[in-house]
C-alpha cells in the first residue's frame, strides 16, 4: 500500500507542475478590435492581441473586407487595387493597426488575422455614422492603461508614507 501511495502522490505532482506550467505559456489571442474615426475624417482600426510566447517567428497583421486585402504586414500578401494608397496597416508591439482613407458610408465589415504560431481572426462591422472620434492621447492611456495610471498617481502618496 505504501507504493502505492507514492505513485499517487507523484501523480498528483506531475498534474499540479503541469497546470503551472500551462498556466505561463501564454495562447495567442485577439482580445479586441476597436474602430474610431481620425480628425482627418479618415477610420482608424486597432486590433489589440497577446501575442504567442515565443517571439520566434514575430507576428504578422492583415486587414481584410470578405476576399479583398485591405492591408498588410506580411509583403508576400497583395493588397487590393481598391485600397492601394488608401490604407495603411503597421504592427506597433501588441497592437495591428489599419488606417484607411475614403471609408464608405455603408456598414463593412472588418476583419483582422493575427498570423504568428497560428491565425487568429476577429471581425467588426463598421458604420460611419455611429463610430467614436479617436480620442486623444492622454484618454487612451486612461482607458487602456488605467492600472499603470493608478500606479503612477499613488507613488507619490506611497513616498510620503515611507
């Protein structure tokens, strides 16, 4: 009984190391796809996305409307005719994101594939008439990064505790 017994507790250790394990190898995935129009008055599209754990091979962004290729990161892609010199798609750390001049007044749909380990796509419908102005640098922080604000406004009530 007694081997038996130490089979299972090494058992149960194998299963706990391995959730361990599994809970730091981080899945490429697209957490958001937002749309907001430039004071140009031209869309801007950012596809947020947790990139894989590795960083071998980098991580490669395209926008596309149903077959047509609005844009990409990858060169091998072509772009489609319609959209040459009206869209731009560039790859800033975790963030794919398309700027496109001319958008239509009818609802398109959008969507973004992240290509790294894998593909993983995600799609939006855009309507001009009910997409937010792009906000200005300082609210995106605030929206997008409001742990790392919180932090910065508390250091200094921190330092004089101490």
């Amino acid at each position: 009984m007694a081997g038996n017994n130490g089979f299972v507790e090494v058992g149960n250790m194998n299963i706990i190391g391995t959730l361990c394990l599994l809970g730091l190898a981080t899945a490429q995935t697209i957490t958001d796809l937002t749309s907001c129009i430039t004071k140009e008055n031209n869309l801007k599209m950012e596809c947020n996305f947790n990139p894989a754990a590795s960083a071998s091979p980098p991580p490669m962004c395209k926008f596309t409307q149903g077959n047509k290729i609005v844009g990409s990161t990858d060169r091998a892609e072509e772009q489609d005719a319609t959209y040459r010199h009206r869209a731009n798609v560039t790859i800033k750390a975790s963030v794919c994101e398309l700027y496109l001049t001319g958008l239509s007044d009818n609802a398109q749909d959008f969507k973004c594939t992240i290509k790294q380990t894998e593909m993983k796509d995600k799609t939006a419908r855009v309507v001009r008439k009910e997409i937010p102005t792009c906000s200005a640098a300082l609210s995106i922080l605030l929206q997008k990064g409001t742990g790392l604000f919180f932090i910065f406004m508390t250091l200094p009530l921190l330092s004089e505790l101490i």
